[in-house]
C-alpha cells in the first residue's frame, strides 16, 4: 500500500485503481484556491514523493468548484514585503530571492520528478495557478466560459515569478506570450490548444477522463525545454522580437511600471539561456522589482482595494468617501490645468498623450527628479494628498484602499502610485 505525503493541508492526494496518483489542491476555508506559503511547501512535497512512489503518473486538479486556482495570496506577498524591507538594506535582495525562489524550486522539482503529470483545468487558472498548469506536462480545459489559463501578475505591478516568464513563451512563442504576460490577457477554449497552452479541450466533466487517459498511455515526462534536441533562440534574435513590444510598451505606459520592463529583460535574457539558468535569471528580476514601491501600491490598491470595493458595491454598502476621494482628484487637476502636459507625463489618464520621461529602471519615482515637468506634477500631487489628509481622519484601511481604488479607476490618477491616500514621495519626507 503507498501512503502519500504527510503534513499535507491545501493538497490531498488520492490513489486510483489505475495506479495514478490524484493530486487535489483544496485550500481549507477558502471558496477559492490560492497558492499560500503552505501550499508552496506542499508542491515540493508531493514533487519528492512522486520521484520514489511506486505510481504511473499524477492528475493534479481541483477540489473546488470555483476553479482551479485564483493566484497568489497576495495578502501573504504583503507581509513579506515587510519582512524583507525590515532587514538591513544590503541584505534586503538576498533575503527576497530565497523566499521568493521557493515556488520555482518546487515547480521545477514538479516538472523533473520523473512521472508524468497532467492537468485537469475547470475554471480560472491565474497566477500561481497558471504557473502550476504550466509546469505540467499535460494541460486538459474545459470549454466553459470561466475557464482559462493567465498570468495576470503585471496587473498588481509583479511579474510570474516561478517560472511563467520562461514556460509560457517557450510553449506559445514570443508574439503569443506577450500580451498574456504585459495585459494580463487570458487563453481559453479552442485558443489555449491552438497557441500551445492547452493540450485537449473538453466538455465540464469529462477532464478528469481525458487527463487520466494521457496519463495511462505511459508519456514521457519531460517538459519539450528539457528533450535533447531543444535549441533555445539566439540572444538577437529574441532582442529583435521584443524591440517593437518593448517600444509600445514605452508609450503606453511612459515607463511609469516597472513591471512591464522587468517581465520584457526575462523574456529578453531568459529564453536564450538553459532553463535552470532562466528561473534564476527571472527571480533576480523579480527579486529587484519586489523592492520597488510601484508593487506594493498596487497589490495594496488594484488587488485588495479592488477586492473590498467589489465586495462593498455588490452590497451596495461603497462608503462616501469614495465618491468624495474621486470628486477631489478630478476637482485638483482641473484646477491644475498649466500643469496638465506634467500630470499627462506623470500617468494620469485622459490628459492627452506626453513623451515618456524615461524607461523606469532607475530607482525611485520620476516624480522625485529635478526637471520642471517632474517639480510641476509633485506639487499637484502634493496638494491631492494633502486634501485627501483631512477626508481620511477616522477612516478604516480597507476604506481608504477602496477609496484609492476608486480614484484610481475613475479619475485617471496613476496606478503605479496607488492612489491619493497611498500615494507619499520619498522627496516629502
């Protein structure tokens, strides 16, 4: 009788009669799966006992009827953020790539385990859940409408740090990869098998079926990246695919996120590298870009404000402040209006189209620099967060990220920055 991994709480495991081992991600307490600390542990877990468990393959699937899996728990990503910015500063990139680098290490162990493993995709597969599909050597989805596969991390102002920068081109190509990665688009139905991210599509129901099938007709279990024969681009040529894409993303979003940059130099470096060498070239990108402030405002304002507000409009219970938030940034920049070109360069929407100040690889803001564009946008900035210092007395966190969310949303003020209750210069202080 083979006894499955012990201490196992987000993921079950499951022997069938055929001899493949069920692997069933069902994260306590939650109506949706997320990849916690707990069940990163856990994929390294389960991906040592496959090596040595006398199985033919492993089904990972869902035990939730909500989805397979929803991303990250950012709120998590959060607390270690502050953890790592709480050690001494010359320690503070180490720190972030030994936590980080965890989840790549465990999918990668996943990938390598020797046995087969295969997919079975009903619902949304986001983030870390995307990534965890990926690193399958099998991908069964369903052709429901909620199910898709995406790395929607650039969104929050992150990057797919466990090995989505390298899989997914590497699957799909550069061209199909692209806007997954930098929009957050998502691959489902008859698209996900033609681009290569799927393998079989098929009726709600009939995935276990089909990803069981797969595994019973003894598979090889090597990632195409890890067959002999694979040849990675040269370094020109994956510079020349990216040069157009990097230029749009230039203007689209006058180098004011980071994010899009550090996903580009991944793509850009990993991909002519073996791929042990491209997850640790894409966690030093990732590990540089968690510093910056641009993610943590993001996470803070576009995830979890976003979430509070959806949850709040659904009861029709949205606090005044988030009218009251949104009305003052719209009121301060239309009072600003010779300044309107620096507010347009700085990143607030419906200003018209600026030249971008510069490609966002220095630290700090461009904000914070000493040219008169960038003094002009930080004084309107400035006076924004000064008014919203007098709505925000006697307010809640999740009322002020809400309220951020809203501004953000609905008067054009920059993401990367958080909102006018999060938002604070360095050059203030």
């Amino acid at each position: 009788m083979i006894s499955p991994p012990p201490g196992l709480t987000e993921f079950r495991v499951e022997l069938s009669d055929g001899g493949l081992a069920h692997v069933i991600f069902d994260a306590p307490d939650r109506t949706m799966n997320v990849f916690s600390e707990a069940a990163i542990v856990e994929i390294g877990l389960i991906a040592r006992w496959l090596e040595d468990a006398d199985v033919r393959g492993a089904l990972i699937r869902s035990g939730k009827t909500s989805g397979f899996c929803a991303g990250a728990n950012l709120p998590e990503i959060w607390a270690a953020y502050d953890k790592i910015m709480a050690t001494p500063k010359p320690h503070r990139f180490r720190a972030a790539y030994d936590h980080f680098f965890r989840m790549s290490l465990a999918l990668r162990a996943l990938e390598t385990c020797g046995k087969p493993v295969a997919s079975a995709i009903a619902g949304l597969a986001l983030g870390g859940g995307g990534e965890l599909a990926l690193a399958s050597h099998y991908r069964v989805l369903t052709n429901d409408r909620r199910a898709a596969i995406g790395l929607p991390e650039s969104l929050v102002g992150l990057l797919p740090g466990a090995g989505g920068t390298q899989r997914l081109p590497r699957l799909v190509g550069v061209e199909r990869a692209m806007p997954i990665l930098l929009e957050g688009k998502r691959l489902a139905g008859e698209r996900a098998v033609e681009a290569g991210v799927a393998d079989r599509i098929v009726k709600p129901g009939e995935e276990i079926a089909a990803a069981e099938a797969w595994l019973l007709s003894s598979p090889e279990p090597v990632q195409p990246w890890d067959r002999d024969g694979w040849t990675s681009p040269a370094p020109a040529e994956v510079s020349a695919a990216l040069e157009p894409v990097r230029r749009a993303a230039v203007e689209a979003s006058l180098g004011h996120y980071p994010a899009i940059f550090a996903i580009l130099d991944c793509v850009e470096f990993g991909l002519p590298q073996s791929f042990e060498g491209a997850i640790r070239s894409e966690m030093t990108s990732f590990s540089h870009l968690i510093l910056r402030p641009e993610p943590r405002a993001m996470i803070q304002t576009m995830f979890l404000g976003r979430v509070d507000f959806e949850r709040l409009e659904r009861k029709h219970e949205l606090p005044e402040l988030v009218q009251a938030a949104a009305a003052l940034v719209k009121a301060e920049v239309e009072k600003a209006s010779g300044a309107t070109s620096a507010l347009a360069a700085a990143g607030f929407a419906g200003l018209g189209n600026a030249a971008p100040p510069r490609i966002r690889q220095q630290p700090g803001y461009w904000l914070e620099g000493d040219d008169e564009p960038a003094r002009a946008a930080l004084a309107v900035l400035r006076r924004i967060h000064d008014a919203a210092q007098h709505l925000a007395a006697g307010q809640s966190k999740e009322t002020l990220r809400v309220a951020d969310y809203a501004a953000v949303t609905q008067s054009g003020f920059p993401a990367y920055l958080g909102g006018p209750f999060a938002f604070r210069s360095e050059s203030w202080k």
